[in-house]
C-alpha cells in the first residue's frame, strides 16, 4: 500500500512542478509552493528528490518518458514522423523548457536531454553510416552528435520566435541527419 503512496505522491510532484513552472514561467519556486501544490510535505521533495532542481529534472525526464519516448522511440515509424513528433513535444511545453534550460538546473537539464537524443541513436545506424565503429568511437560519435542536437533543439526552444514551427526544427535535424548518414566513410 504504501509502494502507491509513495508513487502517487511523486507523480502529484512532477505533476506540480510541470504546471507551476509553466504558469510562472521561472523555476526560481519555493519548495512549499510545489509541496502546497501536489498536497505533500516539503520534507517529500527533499526525500524523493534531494532538492528542487532534482525535482524539475525528474518531472522534466517523466513528460519525456510519458509523451515522447512511446512514439520516438519505435524504430519501425518513419525518422520525419519520430522528428516531428520530438519537435512538437518541445513546442508545446516550451514555457517549461525554457525555464529549465535558462533556469538553476540548465546544466543538468541540458545532460538529461543529451541521455534522451542518445537513446534515440542505435549502434548499428552508426555503424551503416560510418562503417564498422569499436564502442568507444561509437559512444564518442553518438555523444557529439547528441551534444549537437541538443544544442539545435535548445536554442531554438529558448530563442526562436513565437510561435515555434515544429516542422521547421525537424527538417533542420533531418537534413543532418541525412547529410551524416551520407558522408563519406
């Protein structure tokens, strides 16, 4: 009984902490006001997540995980649709985005979605573009082309013009996408 307890009081969090930020538009937010808000002690956020900024990013991870990872991450869907779909995630929950990657946890938050892009690359799609890859060039590789990528997306979510053009964002990364995959060996 308790293991639901605790998960739903954690989800209630990162429920608060998504809403909260995107309504103020800062993640400059006392504890108390995203403990108020998801009806839990502030004792529970330092518990669960050690300190606001680990709750923004974990709230920040779970909106990925719940609304992107399902549809991005099947390979077997098209790379324009799985871009697209990346692309319009981020424009439509731009308020809290910004804030984070502009906010005390850009660093962190800017490292949690370089994990996500990374997720996204397969060993074996480097090895058809590049050729045959040890594991740490292929790391390597995929680490520069993550850190690449989320530099795109980041700028573009903290300085492009309202309103934000999702397909826009995903041709820019699928024309390097494609412009890699062609290079020559």
């Amino acid at each position: 009984m308790q293991d639901r307890r605790v998960l739903r009081n954690r989800a209630a969090l990162m429920t608060a902490a998504v809403q909260l930020v995107t309504e103020r538009g800062t993640t400059a937010l006392p504890v108390a006001d995203l403990s108020d808000a998801a009806g839990v002690s502030r004792q529970l956020v330092y518990l669960q997540f050690g300190d606001r900024d680990g709750l923004l990013v974990a709230a920040a991870a779970d909106l990925v995980e719940r609304e992107v990872l399902p549809e991005v991450g099947d390979e077997s869907a098209p790379h324009a649709v799985r871009m697209l779909t990346l692309a319009r995630h981020f424009a439509r929950h731009r308020p809290f985005y910004r804030a984070l990657l502009t906010g005390s946890c850009a660093f962190p938050m800017a490292r949690a979605l370089n994990r996500l892009f990374a997720s996204l690359i397969s060993t074996d799609g480097l090895r058809e573009a590049f050729g045959d890859l040890d594991a740490t060039t292929a790391d390597d590789i995929k680490s520069f082309i993550t850190g690449g990528t989320g530099t795109i997306v980041n700028d573009w979510i903290i300085d492009a013009p309202d309103p934000l053009d999702p397909e826009e964002l995903a041709n820019r990364l699928l024309h390097l996408t494609t412009l890699l995959r062609r290079s020559p060996r």
